[in-house]
C-alpha cells in the first residue's frame, strides 16, 4: 500500500516536514513541497525508511518534478533562542515562505503547529510514512541537512558528524566531553549525560 497522494482532494496541498529536531548541533531544517499531481513520482517515502542513495535520487526528482518547494533553515542560537519547538515550526513557516505558489491547505507532520497565514492545516502524526508530500518535504529537509552537516564535517571532524549528523550518538558525546562544545552545538540540550559545564570553543 503506497502513500496517499492527498490529504483532500481538488485542493493545493504543501506538505511540511522538519529534520535535525533532536540533534545535539547544527541548524534544524524545514521543507515544504506542492507536488504536481501530473507528475508523479515513484518510491516516495518517510526519509528514515530510506537509503542514502534513493533519498538523493528522490531529492532531484522532486525538485525537478514538484509544482514548488522550499527549503530553510533555523540555526542553534535560534534554537537555543526559542526552543526546538517552536524554531521548528519557525523554520517551516520559512519554508513556505519560499514557496512561488501560494498553497490552499497545509500537510503538516507531527501533532502540532503555529498556523501560518491563514491557510487551513493539518496535522498528522507520522504524516511522512502516510501522505506523498510531507514524504517528500521530509527528504528534502534530511538531504539538505544532512549536506550542512557533512559540510561542518570538515570544519570539524573530531564530532564525526559526516556520520551521526550531529544526532547525540556515544561517539559524538565523547567528542564533546574531550573537545568541548564548538559555536555549532546547541546549548540549551544535554549535550553529556554527566551535565558537566561546558566552554564554548
């Protein structure tokens, strides 16, 4: 059984989805995707469910395919500023901010949201293993995000983050406990189980 390709039908839906929400470093990204109903693209599912490769592939299909999309992004002082919530919600608004074609409803993943203009909304809990859009929005924001991450990589590599993305594996937490924190890390999360202070590089 394949994703539904909308939540209504005969409306312009954007589907939303955010990546990075519960990482220890680096910005939370959001997209948002209008997917063109004459142009349907094959294997579209939740990021996660992915490999590297198909989520890389989807990604040029769906930025070649899609009515409009948008991707942005909200960095870790934002974070720290005004909470992963609601810089999450902040960084999709973004989003739709770049979207070159208003949308008439919004598919948003997760069980809350700010509304945003006054478009209606939606949201649905696992929304990007249910609904085509929001499965779509969901690569975008991971495969961008995930090419920041890589990106800081080499800036600094002793995180490891071209592996873990900045999630709080073991690896990255000793890092952080022999290295410190760099100006990418979020200070606000428990960035060691111990909650020993921690200098800023």
């Amino acid at each position: 059984m394949g994703l539904k390709r909308y939540y209504t039908k005969g409306q312009l839906e954007a589907g939303c989805d955010e990546a990075g929400r519960g990482c220890l470093a680096g910005p939370v990204f959001a997209a948002a995707v209008i997917l063109d109903e004459s142009k349907p693209i094959r294997g579209l599912d939740d990021s996660k469910k992915l490999t590297e490769k198909q989520r890389n592939e989807l990604r040029l299909e769906i930025e070649e395919r899609a009515l409009s999309f948008g991707v942005a992004q909200l960095s870790n002082h934002d974070i720290d500023k005004f909470n992963i919530l609601k810089a999450s919600f902040m960084a999709m608004h973004a989003a739709l901010d770049k979207l070159h074609i208003e949308p008439t409803m919004l598919l948003i993943d997760g069980n809350r949201f700010i509304p945003y203009k006054k478009i209606k909304h939606e949201c649905v809990v696992k929304g990007d293993g249910k609904f085509q859009s929001i499965a779509a929005a969901s690569i975008l924001a991971k495969t961008y995000r995930d090419e920041f991450m890589r990106d800081m990589h080499g800036k600094y590599p002793q995180y490891n983050w071209a592996q873990n993305m900045g999630y709080p594996t073991k690896a990255h937490r000793e890092a952080i406990k022999q290295f410190g924190a760099t100006p990418l890390h979020r200070m606000t999360f428990t960035l060691l189980n111990e909650q020993i202070s921690l200098d800023l590089k």
